[in-house]
C-alpha cells in the first residue's frame, strides 16, 4: 500500500543515527534554572512568586491571565534567587525567575487519579490547562485551548505526531519506543476531551520499530489505528500531517479544527497522560542534544529552566571548532548566540554543528527564477515572490502573494541555488506587517 503523504516537500539527509539507538536519561540536577514566564504563544504569565521565597517542585510561579496562557511551575525546589528579564533561545528577552536548587527534590501537593478515564472531559481538560501543558513539538500552542473547538466546529478526530520529520531529532521517536502505552493513554485522553472516537498516530516509514511499538500498544483498540508516512519534509506539519493522515485540506489561513481535526505532539500526549493520571505539571521534557559537533549525543530528560550550557556539558561538550548552536532542528531551529540560555517547553533539540560541516553563505545573490521554491513549497506558495518584495520593503504587497500562510518551514531554503535567506526575509516581512 502506498505511503501517506502531501504534494511538495523536500528530502535533506535525517542524520538520526548520531542519537536514535541512545536510550532517554534523566540529566543531572541542574544548580539553578531560569524559568521565562512566556514559553507559550499567549499572553504572558503574572508572577506569583517573590525573591526569596522557598518554592517547591511544581509548585505555579506564574500564573496565566488569559484564556491562551498557560501557567508556569517550579522545575526544582529551592529558593527564588532573582526575577528579572533573561533572553529566551529566541534572543528575546522575558520576564524569568531564577531558582537556585537545593536538592531536595521536594514536590509540592499533586492530586492522584488512578480513575482518570472516569472524570468528565471538562475535568480532564482543567487537568491539562492547570498542568500549564502546551504544544512540545515546538510551536509551544497551549494545550488545552486546543482542546476548546467552538460549538458550530465540531471535531471527529485526534490524530497525534509522530512523523518528528526534522533532521537529527530523536525525542519523540525515543518516548515511542520506551512509553508507547503512556501515548496511547494519553492519546485518549485528548479523544474524551473532545468527545471523539477516532485516534490516528501518524508515524514515518523510517521508524519501523516506532511503528511496531504503537501498534502492538493500539492492539484491540478498534477506535485507534497507526498510519505510515512517506519520509519527506516537512511531514510532520499539522497541515501536512492532516493531509496525509485523513485526506482532509486545511483552508488558507484555517486551523486543523476547521476540518474536524485536533492534532497533538507524542511528548504533549505523554505529558497530557501524567497530568490526568497523577496531577504532574509539565516541569521536563525530553531534548535530543545532537549533532557532529558533541562529543556523545543523547536524549536527556531535562528539567524546564536548565541552561543549554549544562547540556552540552553533560553530553561531553564540543568535539571540535563550532560553527552553530541551533535551539529545535536544522529546519526550523534558532540559532544561539550564548549558551546560557534555558531549556523551554518548545525546546526539542539541541544542534551542534562543527565548523567543517557549515558552508558561510557571505552573501546570497539575485532571485534568477529558476521556480524550485515553488516546486516544493507544501503550502502551493511562492517563496521567490514573498522573498523578492520583502527584500524591496514592499511588505504589504506580500500580502497578496498569503505571506501569513507561510509556516516558515524552510524548505525553499533549502533548495535555493542563490542561498537566498527566503525564510528570513518571510519573518521580517510578518514582522513589519499585520495579517
């Protein structure tokens, strides 16, 4: 049977071997974390904690002040050591509280629910917002308000990510493996929520093993099933997902529940699980640190706040000269300019490339029209045109051309001959422009 798939798309070399065979371990204790009140889209949170003050391991510091928000918890006990603006791995610079960890490893008050399945999706959807759960493939969405379709967009399926179609990134493929009944459990979690009775997993054709793994874990449940991607990127964006998934076309400028979809990251599954089963806020995440330029690549379970720094030094630091940090994938990542930046929510990856496998672009050249932008853009766009008025500060007339349908997904970049920086100028474009 053919692979699900989507039209466009491009192929880079997944390099997944550096770290896919290396079992989740938790990391050490970081001495203190950085915790930004803003690691979500949303409003930002209110700060409810003072310096000086003894926290507790998920004990709230931050707590929303609007329906898209989600509250943030201590990752550590301790004592709140200093509030202030620190840079997010983005560079921007955010409210954050800084805990100096005393090792104690003091939780507070968590609410057990062995019979989690028997509370009302309202309930479990409480669950979910107070955990402060938001989307961990990176887009860091709030969890729960997508878990809050309108009335008149009714939802008659959850499909959840597996694809984890970024180069180098093995996070979501390790949970697979290790805790496939946790997703599963989580996975139904999200159907009651919504009241639905269909769950896909959709996974690439080059995780067999992830495959068999889910689907041994959906044995005898009728209502679940796992379905088999064609390895492409970007595969695992929502768009694309549905797409191949269940055959259904998101409108421009739509969202998934406009087709009836809700769609959901593994590790926001395994996470959604923990909160329904025994109350847990989301305090660590699973973040592959990888690439040619550490000395042994992982994935580790970090504590939300750890400093990309201690990561790196866990994982046996630079194996040679470094050319880049990325915070996430190749793909989609930043770029750091320190490494005294803290691990977030939205935090996949951590990329390190030496400086022998980075090609310096000193300066791109002219669009020649050559049409491969468009060829392989997944959402049927034209980069060269959005680029080209972007580059003239012709921003608005980029409008025209659905700039705001652009998920910055990079793979125009990718293929350009002229290395033109088509992602970047996209971004600026956004940036100096409303939708």
């Amino acid at each position: 049977m053919a692979l699900a798939t989507f039209k466009g798309g491009i192929h880079p070399p997944d390099k997944k071997e550096l770290s896919k065979a290396k079992a989740i371990s938790p990391a050490k204790p970081p001495k203190r974390v950085v915790l930004p009140l803003v690691q979500h889209i949303g409003a930002p949170c209110k700060l409810s904690v003072r310096i000086g003050q003894e926290v507790k391991m998920g004990e709230v510091i931050g707590t929303p002040e609007g329906f898209v928000s989600a509250p943030v918890h201590a990752s550590v006990s301790g004592k709140v050591i200093a509030i202030g603006d620190f840079p997010l791995p983005t560079g921007r610079m955010v409210p954050s509280v800084v805990i100096e960890n005393d090792g104690k490893e003091e939780w507070t008050s968590l609410k057990d629910n062995p019979d989690y399945m028997k509370l009302s999706p309202d309930e479990l959807k409480g669950k979910v917002r107070d955990a402060g759960i938001v989307g961990m493939g990176g887009a860091a969405f709030p969890a729960h308000v997508k878990l809050s379709p309108p009335k008149e967009k009714p939802v008659d399926v959850v499909i959840l990510n597996g694809a984890e179609c970024e180069p180098y990134l093995t996070a979501d493929y390790r949970l697979m493996l290790e805790r496939p009944s946790e997703v599963v459990e989580g996975l139904k979690v999200l159907m009651r929520i919504v009241n639905v009775s269909k769950g896909v997993i959709g996974i690439e054709s080059n995780k067999p093993d992830a495959i068999e793994a889910m689907q041994r874990a959906v044995a005898g449940e009728p209502s679940l099933q796992v379905c088999a991607l064609e390895v492409k990127y970007p595969q695992g964006a929502e768009k694309m997902l549905i797409k191949a998934a269940v055959d259904r076309d998101v409108p421009a400028r739509g969202l998934p529940m406009d087709v009836g979809v809700v769609v959901q990251n593994i590790g926001t599954a395994v996470a959604v699980y923990e909160a329904a089963r025994y109350g847990k806020p989301l305090i660590e995440r699973v973040v592959t640190v990888t690439g040619e330029g550490i000395r042994e690549p992982g994935n580790l379970l970090v504590k939300i706040g750890s400093l990309v720094s201690d990561l790196i030094g866990e994982c046996g630091g630079f194996r040679s000269e470094v050319a880049k940090v990325v915070s996430g994938g190749p793909m989609m990542g930043f770029a750091l300019y320190s490494l005294d930046v803290p691990v977030t929510k939205g935090t996949s990856g951590i990329l390190v490339l030496p400086e022998e496998g980075v090609v310096h672009a000193e300066d791109f050249g002219p669009c020649i029209r050559c049409g491969r932008c468009i060829d392989i853009c997944p959402m049927g766009l034209m980069p060269s045109m959005l680029s080209v008025l972007s580059e003239k500060g012709l921003y608005e007339e980029a409008k025209d051309y659905n700039l705001f349908d652009c998920f910055e997904c990079g793979s125009c970049t990718y293929v350009c001959p002229s290395k033109r920086p088509i992602v970047q100028l996209v971004r600026l474009a956004k940036s100096m422009t409303k939708p």
